[in-house]
C-alpha cells in the first residue's frame, strides 16, 4: 500500500504559499509527490489530498454521488462573493435539480446566438482603444468579457443602470486581483467590518450596491412581465424545475453573480493568454489568420469550428488553466485507489495544473504546442480546464465560443504588437490565475478587411 504524503512545511504556512505563489507550490508538489499528497491549503479544511493522476482523478470523478460526493466543503471560500443559494454552494438532489434547471440556458444552441454580439463587443472595445500607447491585453479583453456578461447575462446595453452595475463589478471583482486580498476568503476570522475605508468594510458596501441593482432589475421585470428576452437572466426567471417552481430573487442574484464570477475574470485571463502567445510566436498568429482566409465569411459559427483556432484556445487553457483545482469531492467511505487508501471523510481536490503539466501526457510541458491538440484526443481526466464530473463548468460553452470569436476578430482587424519581449508570468488573480504584468500591448494600425 502507497502511503500518502505531503510538505513538511505548517498549515499555515502551505496556506500563505498557495495564496501568494501557487504556481511555485505545485510545482514543487510534483517533484516531491509526483501523483497524490496530503496539503494544508485550506485552513477551514481538514485531511484535504490533492490528485494529479489521471486514472485516480477518472475513478473519483465517474463515481460522483457514491463512493465520492461533491460537496461544497472548501468552496466556502466563495459564499461571501456567491452567497448561499449559488449552484457551487448545493449538494446532492439539490445540486442536481438546480443544474437541470439551469442547463438549458447554456445549450450550444442557445450560445450560438450570441455570436454577432460577441464580434460587435470586440470591435466596440478595440474602437476604443488609443492607437501606439501601451496598454495591457487583460483590461481590454476583461472590457469585452465585461460587455458579453452585461449584455447576455444580464440583458442590459445601455444607461444608468448599466453604467452603475459595470463600474461596481469592476470594483468589487477588483479587490482580489491584489494576491494577498485573497487571504480574506481563505481566513474568515479577517473578515472584520471596520467601516467603509477598511477592506472587508470596502468589499460589503460595493457587494450591498450591486445587490440592489440586482434586485431592482428582478423587481421591474417579474412587474412589467418583460422576461420573454433572450439574456440569460430571462431564461433563468421563466425557467421552473418538475414541480413548476421558479428560482426565488436571492436565487437568481447569487445565480447571477456565480455567472459572473465565473465567466468574466476567466474569460479574460483566457483572452489576454491567447494573445500573448498570438504575438510572442509569431508563426501561431500566421496560421489562425491563414485557416480564417479559408472561410467566405466571417461567420461566428463557422470560426468557432476551426481546427487550429480551436487548438490554440484548447493550448492556451492548458499551459495555464484559470482554474487550478478542480472542485472538492468527498469520500464517503474508505477506499483504494491505484494502491493508495483514501479514508473516509477525505476532502480531494484534483490538481488540474499538475494534470496539465504531466510529461508523459504532454511532452515538453512547459512549451505552447497548439499542434499537440490537431494530434492527439485526450481524455476529460488528462484535460480538464473546466473541471469535470457533476461539477463541471455549465458556462464552458459560452466561454470557448467567446474566446474563439474575440481572438479571431481581433486578429483579423487589428495589427497589435507586445510592448516588450519579457517573458509573461502566471500570477494568481483571484482565485484564478492570470499573467502577470497583463501582457503590455500597442495597437498599431485598424485593418479593413
């Protein structure tokens, strides 16, 4: 039997690491403890394994609701920013009914719809972007994440209504972009409210406006019974489970802001990685623009199906996925799995970096192949930038979709350059992980195509 080990570095300690430099904590995790090791990540969590082989992760995952359950042990980091009622916050039957309901909402069909949208949000930030100054890839691609969200989210274009709830999402979303501000998610007993100027008092007064907005819209439109609208916010106010039931407001406000966690900031750090690597390889840039000549026109659902397009997005969420871990399952009675004993009542995390950084998986890890993706099929337990199981990202549809549209457009329209050749490095952003200094770009010339 294989005995599960880890650092020997304090809890607390692990903790501060995986805050600050969590890149450099997992790395070193490999080296050490190449396939599963005991962690001391997450204060609020006891006996907490991370799994980074493939086989172990594929038994745990496909045997979700029996000997492993997901659960939302570890995920009470986020109920300050998603509240209780969120889709990442229910268990069991509940978890289930709630993403059957949700489900149809984020249909292929039903993204495939958003496409113009996407391409008109693009051009519209680029327009404004000043020609031959720097700036960095992340504002702007977070400005086009951003106007997706508001308007297929949320359903708003314009006003003051719009312009209020952008500048406080910008805002509240912000605090945690600063690596150690995550320390108040990861430590409750920092969660002090000292007043407005201090910094949890700073997050509850920006959460509480964008509450009231929130609940505002969801008022005037159950009054004025304008929900037949395609925005994602309508669909989910008609939508009922089997027994006729309809989301409550605090439901679809921490729905709502589940969406946004999720779909803007990742998105972003997606985007603003692509055209990195779109630019520091000039050869990747050259091929996407070579297979969208091949296409009669533009079409958002015609670029979305392109091969090489589509690898470089796939490469890109490798090499860097937003998300670093998967979301926790729990045992739920003592087993083995590939000679190791999991006891009961185990927290697990699968270590989707580490997946994704495996050689014998991906030679030369370290190194941006698109071409690994044209050749070979892998496995939603070797590749899983979404996570996977029951818990598997319901947005990743919408995202890919966004991601492939914005990149090409850009591309295709806009002749950008890197500011300078130093090389990007990943930093935590949030809980995600994004690049570091935002890769710092010029605009230097609008193309007419």
């Amino acid at each position: 039997m294989k005995t599960i080990s880890g650092p020997k570095t304090p809890n607390l300690l692990q903790a501060m690491e995986w805050i600050l430099a969590p890149i450099n904590y997992l790395e070193k995790a490999s080296k050490n403890h190449p396939e599963v090791f005991k962690s001391g990540i997450l204060p609020i969590v006891d006996h907490l394994v991370l799994v980074s082989n493939p086989k172990i992760l594929q038994n745990i995952l496909t045997n979700d609701r029996q000997k492993f359950m997901a659960c939302k042990d570890g995920n009470e980091i986020l109920i300050s920013l998603l509240g209780n009622h969120s889709l990442v916050m229910l268990e069991g039957d509940r978890h289930k009914q709630r993403r059957q309901l949700l489900m149809p909402s984020f249909h292929g069909q039903q993204i495939s719809k958003y496409g113009d949208d996407i391409c008109q949000i693009t051009h519209q930030v680029m327009a404004e972007t000043p020609h031959n100054q720097v700036f960095t890839a992340r504002s702007l691609t977070q400005s086009i994440t951003l106007g997706v969200m508001m308007q297929e989210v949320f359903g708003l274009r314009e006003g003051e209504r719009y312009q209020r709830l952008q500048t406080l999402l910008i805002s509240l979303l912000g605090i945690f972009n600063v690596p150690i501000n995550v320390a108040f998610l990861f430590f409750p007993s920092l969660q002090k409210n000292l007043g407005k100027w201090s910094p949890w008092g700073y997050f509850l007064s920006i959460r509480k406006q964008i509450d009231d907005l929130i609940y505002t819209e969801i008022a005037e439109r159950r009054q004025s019974g304008m929900t037949e609208r395609n925005d994602i916010l309508s669909l989910l106010m008609n939508a009922k489970d089997s027994e006729g039931n309809s989301l409550t407001d605090e439901e679809l406000r921490d729905e709502l802001l589940t969406l946004l966690f999720a779909g803007y900031e990742t998105t972003a750090n997606a985007l603003a990685w692509s055209l990195y690597w779109a630019h520091r390889l000039p050869e990747v840039k050259a091929k996407i623009l070579a297979e969208l000549a091949t296409l009669e026109n533009h079409d958002p659902s015609a670029i979305a199906r392109l091969p090489y397009l589509s690898a470089v997005c796939q490469e890109t969420l490798r090499l860097y996925p937003i998300a670093l871990v998967t979301f926790p399952r729990l045992v739920k009675e003592a087993t083995e799995l590939e000679g190791y004993h999991f006891p009961a009542n185990t927290i697990i995390l699968g270590s989707i970096y580490q997946i994704h950084h495996r050689p014998e998986i991906y030679p030369e890890p370290e190194m941006f192949k698109p071409e690994r993706f044209l050749e070979k099929q892998f496995s939603p337990y070797e590749y899983l930038p979404f996570g996977g199981g029951v818990r598997r990202c319901l947005g990743e549809v919408l995202a890919q979709f966004e991601m492939k549209l914005a990149l090409a457009e850009i591309l295709s329209h806009y002749e950008l350059i890197l500011a300078d050749q130093r090389p990007e490095k990943p930093q935590r952003s949030g809980v995600l992980l994004g690049p570091a200094r935002g890769v710092p770009m010029i605009l230097k010339e609008t193309i007419v195509r």
